[in-house]
C-alpha cells in the first residue's frame, strides 16, 4: 500500500481492498488479519466501532431485506418494496437465534457477514458475491475529510458500481463519527500557499451524484457527526441509519460558504422547506430522533453543471470572502488561548452565585446572561424602587424569549427563581463572583469595591463592568488588586457575543480563567485585553463617531455617511448608532477620550446642540432620525438647522464651502483613523494578538465578519496606501488624521499589521497561529461588497451586532 494516494489490493479469493492513504491515524492490523476471518485484532476493531449493515438480496428487484447487527442488541430488520431501496417503508425488530457472539450473523440465504475492515480514509472490502462494505476513516481531530477522500471516493463507487459481485454498498465513518464535513483547514493551506491542488479533482456532488444514481442500494450507516459535506454524502444514499448520539447538520454559512455538495436541493426534502432553510441560515444541527421523524428522498444534477460548479467552487475558496470568514473562524477559536493563562495548568473555579451591582440596562442584561446558563444572582440596588424596575427588566427579557419561542413560560419561571434582589451586602458573603454596573462615576465605583472587599470571601472575584475607566483608578482604595478584572459586556448584554475580559498588572492567572470560563459558560466569546482607557474595543473605534461628526461640520449629509457604512457591511451607521445608544453615552466619555487621547481627538458641539434641542436619539423618539412604534427610523430633515449651527461654530469648512467628497473617501475618513488607532493599540500590546483585534471588532462593533475583521481587512488594503492616505487627510484637516509611527514603520518597510513588534506587555508571549491575510489590494476593495448571497445572509450573521459602545 502508498504511504499516500489511493491504491488498490486485490487478494487471490477476490478480495478487493481500495484504500486512500493520509498519515496513518490509527495502527493498522496485519495483511493477513485483514484479508482473513475473524482474528483478536479486528474483533476489538469491530467492537469498538460497535455497528455493521449489511444487504441480503431476497427476491431480485422487489424486495429487499436491510438486517443491521450490533453487538450486544437486538438485530433489527428494514424492509422496502424498491429495486433501489429508494425508499424505506417500516421497519420491526427481531431476533436472530444463531447470532455468533462476535456480532455476525447467519443469513438466511447462507451468506456470512464479511469483516468490517480498517482503512486510512476510503476502504472497498468485497468477501462474499453479495456485499461490499465501504468505511471512509476521516481526519481524527474533526473527523473531516480533505480531496484525497473525495477523489477515492469518487473511483471507489465507479469501481463498485461496474462490479458484478457486489450488490450492495454500506457508507460508514471509523472510529465512532462518520463526518465533520470538507476540513476547513484545507482552505487556510490554500490562502497561505496558493496551491489549489489540496481541492479535490471532482466535485463531492459529483460523487453524491453517483451514490444516489447508482443502481446498487447505498446505505448510509451514521455515527457521532454528520455535518457539511459529511451529511450531504448521506443525502446521496437511499437509506441512512445512525446511532442515537447522531448530530446532523450543515454548518457551511458560518464560514460564508452555500453548502455546495447538492444540500440545498435534497436537503428540504429531507426535512421540509421551512426546516431546511433554518439549518442552513442559522447553521443549525438537529439529532438523530429528529432527523429520524423527517423522512427520506433525492434530488439531481447534471454532470455537466457539477463540472462547472466544481470550477467555480474553487473561484471561491479563493475569494476574499472566503478568506475573511476563514480567518474569523480560526481567530474566535484561537481567543482561548491565551499565554499564561490557559496554558499553565490552571483549573477554573466552579462560579454558582454570582452578585450583579446596578439594576439598570446593562446589569438587568448582565443578570439575565446568568440566570439563563443556570448561575444564582444576587441583583443589588440601592432602594426598593429601582430594585424592582431591574427585577421587571429581566423577567421582560425572559419573556421575550418566551414571545419568540425560544424558552417556555415553565422555564421562565424557573430561570426567574434564579434571581434574588437585596438592598446591602449582608448575603455577599457566599457570593463566588461580583460584578458592578453602576454608573460611569469614579468615586461611585470606588466606594462599591472598597465595601465589597470587605463583605465578600477572600477568594470571592471583584469584576467591574466600566466601558472606559482604568481598573487602577476602579480598585484604588482596595488591598485585594489581584483580584479586580474588567467584565465588560456590550449591551445589550444578554444578546451580545462579546466579553472583554481587562486585566491589570497585578490580576491574577487565576482569576482571568475563572472570569474566561463564566464567560464561556454564558455562551460569550471572552477575549482578554490589557488595562487601558476604553480597553480595546471602545478604544479602538473611539475615532468611528469622531471622524462622522468632522464629516458632517466639512457639510458632508449625514445621512449618506450612514448609507455609505451600512452598504459596507456595518448594521447600522454612526450617526443612527449614536442615536440607539443615546446621547448620554457619548457625553460620559468625552472627557476621557479627550484626556487620554490629546492631539488626536476631534471635538464637536453637535450632540450637545441636539440634546439642547430635546433630542436623545431612540430613548424618546427623537434624534437623527425619527423613531416610531412599528415603523423603521427615517431620517429627520429638521436636524439639518441643528447641524448648520454645528459647522458654523466648528468653522473647519475650507473656504467656506461643504467640501465634496466620493462614497470611497467618505469610508477612508471613517474607518482608516479606527485602522490608525488600531495600529497603536497592537503597537502598546493591548490585546494577545491581532485576531483578537478583529473578533472584538466583528463580534462588538458589528465589523463585516465577511471582510475578516478590522485589521484582517486593513491588510488586505495595505500599510502603505492607508499611510498615504491618512496623510493627506492630516495636510487637510489636522492631526485627528496623523498616522502612527506603528503605521509609519509598517507602511515603510512593506510590512503588515497583524505582527506586533512586541511582546505584549502584560503577557509572556507564547508561539501562535496567525493566519495569513491579504496582499495589498488597493483603494478599490474599500467599497466593494461581495456576491449577492452576502446582502442575503448578512441579518443572520448580524442580528446581534446592535451596539452601544465580537465585532
């Protein structure tokens, strides 16, 4: 046998074994113990795979007999009155008397069941003029499957299709799963490499085709995952049979790919139209009793459009789409890990109470996210009043779970249980965790973590949930500072993904993981960053609304501005954003991004003029734009006054005209001064490594997932033309546009933002994958929106990116 490819061996009884070698992942049994009877070896081997299929043609053409064996339970035998076993009609156990202990079984007909054989990914075992077993052994880490796989498979069902002494063909996975799907990892390789010879030769639908047209029965005998392509070679088959433990689905609009191995077509007749469109919009799975209640039938493809398909599939895979949301994917996978945190050993604390200080918007949402992944919560106010509005908050988030069928009213109920409210801090004392929400005012906050020092355990975790205040500042009058971290959550924050988990320099591993693990718990995606004004998200995207404000004092329509960001990929634009989280938000950390971030702020009057008018955005119906109950917000013309008294008190207009400018500059004066203090937060080692950037951005600003993230996408675009770029805006309009030196140096030396220079400072550093981006592009990638599916399925993807401050 090859060390790699496909080979072929056929043995003097007739025995023909075709396997598709990758890098072993199991130890293979001797020739001899393969090609003979039942031997120790194989007999473990069989075990431990714990199902065998097989096919014994009664009467030819009408009827045939399906009779599955698992060793230690009752045989089971499938009938159906089709030449193809196209259909499965009813099904009832029975008992064989004469089974042999190993699991085989005498057949009626006298034939024995071969022995189910081991192969490295694609096996073909003929023993008996009947029957052929197929097993396909995937890649051991997802049970994925690469092209070799695909090419075998492809030659494998020719090869038993022309063969006369097989009747029938069993489909099966080693090791317990059968698929995973197309292993993504493939795609990474091709990115780096260029190489598109790792993509199979032949489409899977293509192979599909086969399967489902062939005139042997197929059977499909399903183990553990069957997802992407794994499930759409199952559709192929006229007959699937899982194990209870099955998990069914097709992920592929996570990584922005159609599923492409013919599941659009087969799968709604699998499952219904309704329930297949949820499985793949929303990535969905469901379980083997499920799937078991929906059904069988095919669906066809022409040859020649598989060929062309297959072509264009490749086009794909090398689309910046396609890279973008393969390198969202690695990047939400690689935040938990984390250098001397998740890899020195530690085992989390079991959190199960945790106290949540403030009732208001942010910690109601903070203590529904608990209360939903089963944690006790303690609601502290500071009078009865309040306490009760907080109460009645979470109870109205529960219901609107309720309202959208996502929870009972019987479990509402009994999450509800979950949640006490108190009025001091006498019941701190068995509190594993708390987490302040008050509002953004120092010696608030101060006081709050210098009285829960003193009611909580020594062990208890002190988390505050501050958007913009240093932690230092936070903890100034405690003695426990290795136990303060920053939680901070984006509102709303029972809905959104993101936790930015802050740590200072004297916080410990400990509890960093422990606050990991809640978030994990919680279904967040936790991603640490160092002790800064705004930490990294907020800091970051500091100059999105500064840099729409200049825009519209130079008299630029703000409402375009708005149409020119959400056309490229952002939920909302920065002028309706201001508008849903509400003026206040933005008065509260003016100051501080002002001091922190002297000489490269730009301050405008705007907001102040518009809460002069009696205007605060969403909260009473009235900001940029209009808002009313049942009707989508529309912009206000009236504003347009407001905004005339902004420019003339700003007096930035050069020469005193509205300044004209193209839909692609517009995106270069938004998002290249984000780009740029991006640049100095890689360069101060704020976050572990710039993916983390990007999933925080995608996940807590609402960033395209598709354009990869922030910095993922600035690279694609490149150091040197956004250095160009913003230095001319810098000539134009001042220093709010003056690039960085971490920008400067990257710019001159060719190089791309992903790789800090430095270590992060607050972390030893420890070796990572960073996946590769793109090489520059040019200005013509900043506007340009991908194929048309993506205006389709981007509400999926964004429908919880509304944000107030991982994207």
């Amino acid at each position: 046998m090859a060390k790699f490819g496909v080979s072929m061996e056929v043995g003097s009884d007739g025995v023909a074994v075709i396997t598709i070698s990758n890098p072993p992942v199991n130890a293979l049994a001797p020739a001899s113990n393969r090609l003979g009877s039942f031997s120790p070896p194989l007999h473990r081997l069989f075990l431990r795979y714990r199902i065998l299929i097989w096919f014994s043609p009664i009467v030819s053409g009408a009827l045939c007999l399906l009779r599955i064996s698992v060793p230690g339970m009752r045989p089971y035998v499938y009938a159906g009155f089709d030449s193809r076993l196209g259909r499965i009609g009813f099904h009832y156990p029975i008992f064989f008397r004469n089974a042999a202990p190993s699991g085989g079984v005498d057949l009626s007909s006298g034939c024995f069941l071969p022995i189910l054989d081991i192969g490295l990914e694609v096996l073909f075992d003929v023993r008996m003029p009947c029957f052929v077993v197929l097993e396909v052994l995937f890649d051991v880490r997802m049970y994925s499957f690469r092209g070799a796989v695909v090419d075998g498979l492809k030659k494998t069902y020719t090869e038993a299709m022309r063969r006369d002494d097989v009747k029938a063909i069993v489909l099966t996975g080693a090791s317990g799963k059968f698929s995973g799907g197309f292993d993504i990892n493939v795609f990474e390789e091709i990115h780096r490499t260029g190489q598109l010879s790792r993509l199979p030769d032949v489409s899977v639908e293509l192979v599909v085709d086969i399967i489902e047209e062939g005139k042997k029965p197929s059977v499909a005998a399903i183990q553990g995952l069957a997802l992407g392509g794994g499930l759409e070679l199952t559709m192929g088959c006229h007959a699937r049979i899982s194990t209870p433990n099955a998990q069914l689905g097709l992920p592929e609009l996570t990584l922005g790919v159609i599923p492409g191995f013919g599941g659009t077509q087969r799968l709604p007749r699998l499952v219904g139209l309704s329930k297949a469109i949820e499985m793949m919009l929303l990535s969905k799975s469901i379980s083997a009793k499920e799937g078991n209640k929906l059904g069988l039938i095919d669906a066809i493809a022409s040859h020649e459009e598989l060929l062309r398909e297959a072509k264009l599939f490749k086009e794909l895979v090398l689309s910046s789409t396609s890279k973008g949301l393969v390198h969202v994917f690695f990047a939400q996978r690689a935040t938990s890990k984390v250098p001397k945190i998740s890899d020195i050993g530690l085992k989390p604390k079991n959190v199960k109470k945790v106290a949540v200080i403030g009732g208001g918007l942010m910690g109601s949402g903070i203590a529904t996210a608990l209360i939903q992944s089963n944690i006790s919560v303690l609601l502290k106010e500071v009078d009865s009043t309040y306490l009760q509005r907080g109460l009645k908050m979470i109870a109205a988030n529960l219901e609107g779970l309720v309202k959208k069928g996502a929870m009972t009213q019987d479990k509402m109920n009994k999450t509800l249980s979950l949640v006490k409210g108190v009025l001091d801090y006498s019941e701190f004392r068995d509190v594993d965790m708390v987490i302040e929400a008050v509002i953004e005012k120092v010696p608030l906050k101060q006081t709050i973590f210098s009285d829960i020092e003193k009611a909580c355990t020594p062990q208890c975790i002190l988390a505050t949930n501050t958007s913009t205040i240093d932690l230092n500042i936070v903890g100034a009058k405690t003695r426990s500072q290795d136990r303060i971290v920053g939680a901070h959550f984006f509102s709303p924050a029972h809905v959104m993904p993101l936790l930015e988990i802050v740590r200072t320099e004297k916080t410990s591993p400990q509890v960093i993981l422990d606050l990991m693990t809640v978030g994990k718990v919680i279904r967040k995606v936790p991603v640490v960053v160092g002790n800064c004004t705004g930490f990294a998200v907020n800091r970051t995207f500091f100059p999105y609304s500064q840099a729409a404000h200049l825009l519209a004092n130079l008299g630029v329509d703000i409402f375009r501005v708005d149409r020119v960001i959400n056309s490229f990929g952002m939920p909302m634009g920065p002028f309706q954003l201001q508008d849903l989280a509400g003026y206040g938000v933005a008065f509260a950390v003016k100051k501080e991004y002002a001091v922190a971030f002297r000489g490269r702020t730009f301050e405008s009057e705007l907001l102040e003029l518009m809460a002069e008018s009696g205007r605060n955005g969403k909260n009473n119906g009235k900001g940029f734009y209009i808002y009313e109950k049942g009707s989508k917000p529309r912009p206000d013309p009236s504003v347009r006054s407001i905004i005339e008294e902004s420019i003339r008190r700003a007096n930035i207009l050069p020469g005193g005209k509205p300044v004209t400018l193209t839909d692609q500059e517009i995106l270069e004066m938004i998002f290249f001064p984000v780009v740029n203090e991006a640049c100095r937060v890689l360069d101060e080692g704020v976050v572990v490594r710039a993916s983390d950037l990007d999933i925080a951005s995608v996940l807590g600003m609402g960033f395209p997932r598709y354009r990869g993230g922030l910095v993922f996408w600035a690279d694609s675009i490149g150091a040197a033309y956004i250095h160009a770029s913003l230095s001319r805006l810098a000539e134009a309009y001042g220093s709010f546009f003056k690039p960085s030196p971490y920008l400067e140096e990257r710019a001159k030396k060719g190089m791309p933002l992903r790789d800090p220079p430095c270590a992060v400072t607050w972390f030893e550093s420890s070796p990572v994958v960073e996946e590769a981006a793109h090489t520059d592009t040019g200005a013509r990638c900043l506007g340009r929106r991908g194929p048309p599916l993506e205006g389709f399925i981007r509400p999926v993807w964004h429908f919880s990116s509304i944000f107030v401050s991982y994207l």
